[in-house]
C-alpha cells in the first residue's frame, strides 16, 4: 500500500511517500517552485500511484475529501481574503495544487487542525483559531508514535510537551494520554518566531488598522534582528553580534513561557520534544536543550520520526494517511481520533469577523 503527506511550510513543501509504512519517496520543494509551477509537484504526486494521498490542508478542515471541498472549506484553509492572495504567491500555488488534484481525480484527504479534534476541551478553542495548523497537528501525531516506539509504551501511556520551531511559525502542542489536548499556534505563540511576530498586542493590532495576510509573515527573530528575512543559518552564524543576540533571547523566551504553559496542561509529561527547521541547526537546539533541562527537569529529545530528510510534518501526514487507509498506523489514528474531527476554525469566535 503506497500513501503520500504533503507538507505545505512557509520555506518549502514536502512530500513523503509510504509504502507499507516504510519511506519511499521524499522531496523537498522550495515554495518559489509551489509560486511559480505548482503542477510540478502535483505531477510528483501522482508519479507515485499512491492509493491515498494527504494534501496541503492549511489550518485543516474536519476530515474531508477532495471531491466534497466547498468554497467556504477552500477559504478556511488559508484564511484569506480574496483581494489579497496575489499578494503571497505561495497560496495561490496551493489554490491551484488543489485544483489540479480536484481535476486529475486525485484520492486527495484533507485533515484536520489542533482545534479541530474533539481531544481538546472546547473551553480551551474560545476565541482561539491557530492551535496549530494542520501540518502542526501531524507533527503532534508523528510525536506520538516517536515517543511510543522509543520508550516501549503503548499510544495510551505517551505523554509530553512538543515544541516546532520552524521557518515562519512556532508550535506547542500538548499529549496526554497519548491524545492532543491543547496547542499553543504560531499566530498565538508567546515571544517572535523566525518570521511571524508571535502573539500579537491587541492595542498594535488596533493601531496598524486593518491587518493584512502578508503582516502574519513579518516582524520575528530575523526582522528584529535585521530587517529582513535572512537565511537560519546566517542568523546562528551572528549570534554574538548584539542585535541577533537580542532576538534569540526573544525567541527562547517565547519558547519558554510556551512550554511551561503546556507542560502545566499535562502535568506528567514524561519528556519534551524539539521539531523543526531550526532545531536541526546543532547550535541553537543545544542551546534550548540546555535551557530546558535546567528549567523544566525533564529529558528533551528530538523528533526523529520516519527519519527522512523531509520536514516532520510531511512525515505526519504521511503516517495519518497510512492509518486512515487501514495500514500499520491504523491504531495509531483511531487513538488520535482523527476522524472524529468536527467543526470550523472560526466556530469558537465570539468577536466580530469581517468574512
């Protein structure tokens, strides 16, 4: 049995491909190709004859597939305005991945995000929308099964507190029971991410105006630092100039107050666990290792999943697809009660919204 998860991240879109739970594709595209060509991956895609395929579903839907996506579900993936999508290019590439897998009769599955799930307390969603998109949601799954197959343990006995530090967004996500019952997303995240400026102050927000789509991919660690969006790896090589210094501080800080947050949500977690782009570079992971085990007591570990060179959450959804297709993952996304999924992102809102 051959199943695909696509990751749709702000640097870059991943694929993984499974076949009987085992990796056999795995492609890294920059998100200037998903701007410029987003038939190149589809065509990736359906190279390899996969029986079920996990597509970019944004900030998720209710399990859903392809053949049953409606406008209103089109828009809830990407929250955005039609007059401002030609504004991010990298969205409407995925606009047309969607269309052209609509078109190709493509076995396309859209998932749900961490607000979604029916795991986590409604009194935790209100006024809530980014508990984690649907890729941070695989991310939690992907956790799950590394945290199981690690230490022995069944689904129900895993336990701990995830941290997804990526290119444009960061990422807590709490497991307890072997469940996701709380996420902290990145447009809520305390203290900047890479990019996006983290939990934004209501009375910025009131002073700015009218926020546009493209301010959710400004104003982190790189734009405090810099002004610009510069390469990760640059900015680890600047660490001991001032201004870097600064914003690194800023992003651990935001990463501590996360953590702790959901580690009191847990309460038993047996260990916390690093994920993403950034935590890859040896030299900041060491850093929140140390900062981690000092401050919290606990083991941290890193995610190492399927162990491919494409992004965790590629990987994630990739398992999810394999379980939702009755493969070796099967118990493990009935455990995560993936298909239980219900609801809108926007169903917790008790603000007005212009949309």
């Amino acid at each position: 049995m051959r199943v695909i998860g696509v990751d749709p991240g702000t640097k870059s879109f991943d694929v993984i491909g499974l076949e009987d739970g085992r990796i056999k594709l795995d492609l890294t595209f920059p998100s200037e190709v998903v701007a410029e060509d987003p038939g190149r991956i589809v065509e990736a895609i359906e190279d390899f004859n996969a029986e079920l395929i996990i597509g970019p579903s944004g900030y998720g839907l209710p399990l859903k597939h392809i053949s049953e996506l409606t406008e209103r579900d089109r828009f809830e993936m990407t929250l955005v305005r039609e007059e401002e999508m030609k504004e991010i290019p990298v969205l409407l590439g995925l606009q047309e991945m969607v269309d052209q897998m609509a078109q190709k009769g493509m076995n396309v599955w859209f998932i749900p995000g961490v607000i979604h799930l029916p795991t986590v307390p409604e009194w935790r969603k209100y006024n809530r929308v980014d508990m984690g998109t649907a890729d941070k949601m695989a991310i939690t799954v992907l956790g799950i099964y590394d945290q199981a197959k690690r230490l022995g343990i069944e689904y129900s006995e895993v336990s701990f507190v995830l941290l997804e530090v990526g290119f444009g967004y960061n990422y807590a996500g709490a497991v307890k029971r072997g469940k996701i019952v709380d996420g902290i997303g990145g447009t809520i995240f305390p203290g900047p991410a890479y990019v996006n400026s983290g939990a934004l102050d209501g009375e910025v927000a009131y002073l700015m105006g009218r926020i546009k789509k493209w301010h959710l991919f400004w104003g982190g660690a790189t734009v405090i630092a810099a002004n610009e969006i510069l390469p990760p790896e640059e900015f680890a090589r600047r660490l001991d100039e001032e201004p870097f210094s600064k914003a690194w501080e800023a992003m651990k800080d935001g990463f501590i107050k996360a953590v702790a947050s959901e580690l009191a949500v847990v309460r038993n977690a047996q260990e916390i666990i690093l994920s993403g782009r950034l935590m890859r570079m040896d030299e900041l992971r060491k850093d929140v290792e140390d900062t981690f085990e000092e401050l919290f007591d606990l083991p941290v570990v890193r995610l190492r999943g399927l162990e491919g060179k494409a992004k965790e959450a590629a990987q994630g959804s990739a398992i999810i697809g394999d379980g939702l297709a009755g493969g070796q993952f099967m118990e493990l996304v009935e455990h995560v009660e993936i298909k239980k999924s219900r609801g809108s992102v926007l169903d917790y809102v008790k603000l007005p919204l212009d949309v």
